[in-house]
C-alpha cells in the first residue's frame, strides 16, 4: 500500500482502505519495523498523532483502555489514536 500526501495528485480508488486512509489527509508517513520474540510487551504512551500498526508473521494481544484483550493476527491493522495510552 502507499501513502501520499494530499498535496500530490492521488491514482484511481485501490479500495475501500485506501479510500479511507486517503479521506484521513496524511501529511507524512513514518515508517518503522519491530521483529518482537517472546517474552514481549509494547507500552504505547499518549501521543498527538494516530498511529498505524500492521500485524505481520505471528498474532499478538492487545489490552484496550477499556480493560479488554483483543486478538490481533497475521494481516491485521490497527490504528491507534490519538490521546491516551
């Protein structure tokens, strides 16, 4: 998938994700890659931007500020919003 900023000229629909992620207006994309083995845990801290997460080769959990654990597998994205951890 690719990102643009709205400030460039955007190709013909790709699907209903894209279109979404598109209807966002992304300035800019960072992009980072974590190859996490067992035993992990990652703390989100309350940030200003949403954050984009794609589950890649093995399934995880995460815990929501609402107390529930959520499976997330292989093919999975997740999009963290802004505000609290």
């Amino acid at each position: 998938m690719v990102f643009t900023s709205p400030k460039t000229a955007l190709p013909a629909s790709e699907g209903p994700l894209t279109d979404i992620l598109r209807g966002l207006r992304l300035d800019g994309v960072d992009y980072g890659r974590c190859e996490l083995s067992e035993p992990w845990a990652v703390l989100f801290p309350a940030q200003k931007a949403a954050r984009f997460h794609f589950i890649g080769r093995r399934g995880c959990w995460l815990f929501s500020p609402a107390g529930e654990w959520i499976e997330l597998t292989p093919g999975d994205a997740l999009l963290l919003p802004r505000g609290a951890e």
